[in-house]
C-alpha cells in the first residue's frame, strides 16, 4: 500500500538531516519556502544555520535569478519573492510587493507613508531610503509625492537623530544609507526585468503547448 501525503512528510521529517538537504537543495525556493511552513520541525530545520546554503542552493537552481543582496537572509528573500504572507496585517494574502521596501500589502499602501505627512521632519531623513515604487519614477529625485516603509522610517530617523553630535560617525551613517537605498532601487529593477523575462518565456512556452510553472502569482 503506497504513502499518503502525511506518510510522505513523516518520511521527511525522520530522515536524517544530510540526506534531507540534499533532497531539498534540488528544489526551488518556493517550494522550500512551502516546506518550511508545512510543520515546526520542518521550520527549525530549514531556518537554522546549517540550512543556510540549501537556500542558496535552492536559488541557484532557477536561471538568471538576481543575487540575494548581502544584507538580506536568503530565506526572507524567498519569502519577499514567492510568498503570499501581509507585512502590514500579518494574516492575510498580499497583493502587492514592493521589492525596493521589501514588504508585501494586501492593502493599497499598507504600512507606507507620504513624504508632506512630516513637514517637520529633516527632509534629508527622505534621501536615506528607498522609495516606493522607485519603477514609478525617471529618477531617484525624492519629492513630497513619494511614498516610504513607515517602519523602516521610524527605525531609520530614530538612528538619524541620535548620531547627529557624532561628527565622525554621522557622515558615514548618512552615505551608507544613501549607497544602501540606491542599491535597493538597482535590485529592485533587476527583479522586475527578471520577472518580466520569465512571464515572457512562460507565455511562450505555453504557446507552444509547453507546461510552464507559474514563478509568481500576486
């Protein structure tokens, strides 16, 4: 008598871990990303240290994807990419991703703020991330249209002001952050060519009668 698909898992979930990741790093993101959330035992395994590299591996296995950015864990950028989980509610399906915030919505705007809601911010704070929907714009200019990850803000602004006295350490913490959010906006286009490259490919693949594997399904 053949596995059920609770059988299968248990299979899984006892065998050891070597033998696990080596199974695992010929899968996809996605479907490690699923793995990861089918079960406890299954998340401590896939989130802890050594499983680093499957993620990587994992990443590897999907042509021409963009790199990991080096503070970002592989596992949250596979989350940002092929998952369906809210930033702002933290329930529900998210319609929406913004690659250079790196935060999901099932809401609009979800937890972005406006530029002129702080007219008595230092508007330099604004120059030190990256905005929403940088696509959306010619350049990177910043302007009081612009929209920005509200938490990402606060934590940001809180750091602003607290190094302000510090003459060596503020200049440094401003141009890492205005690199950092240039960087955010470069990726953030790298993504979306690489999606749009590989709907054209599906599309035409199923033109063909090929099967394709839908990559993302927003």
């Amino acid at each position: 008598m053949g596995l059920g698909r609770e059988g299968r898992l248990a299979q899984l979930v006892n065998m050891h871990v070597d033998i696990f990741f080596e199974i695992v790093v010929k899968l996809e993101p996605i479907d490690v990303l699923h793995l990861s959330r089918l079960s406890k035992k299954f998340r401590s395994t896939l989130m802890s240290k050594p499983a680093e590299y499957v993620w990587k591996a994992a990443r590897l296995n999907i042509p021409d994807f963009p790199d990991c950015p080096p503070n970002l864990p592989e596992p949250r950028y596979a989350a940002l990419i092929f998952g369906r989980h809210c930033d702002t509610c933290g329930v529900g399906s998210a319609s929406k991703v913004d690659y250079a915030l790196r935060a999901s919505y099932s809401v609009k705007q979800g937890k972005t703020l406006k530029t002129e809601q702080y007219k008595n911010v230092d508007d330099q704070i604004f120059k030190l991330l990256p905005i929403a929907e940088p696509e959306c714009h010619d350049d990177n200019e910043h302007d009081a249209q612009d929209f920005y990850y509200k938490p990402e803000f606060e934590r940001i602004a809180d750091q602003y002001m607290a190094l302000r006295p510090d003459e060596e350490g503020f200049p440094r913490f401003v141009e890492e952050h205005k690199t950092i959010a240039t960087m955010r906006h470069q990726h953030n286009k790298q993504l979306l060519d690489w999606i749009q490259r590989r709907h054209t490919s599906c599309s035409q693949q199923f033109a063909v009668g090929i099967p394709s594997r839908d990559v993302l399904e927003r």
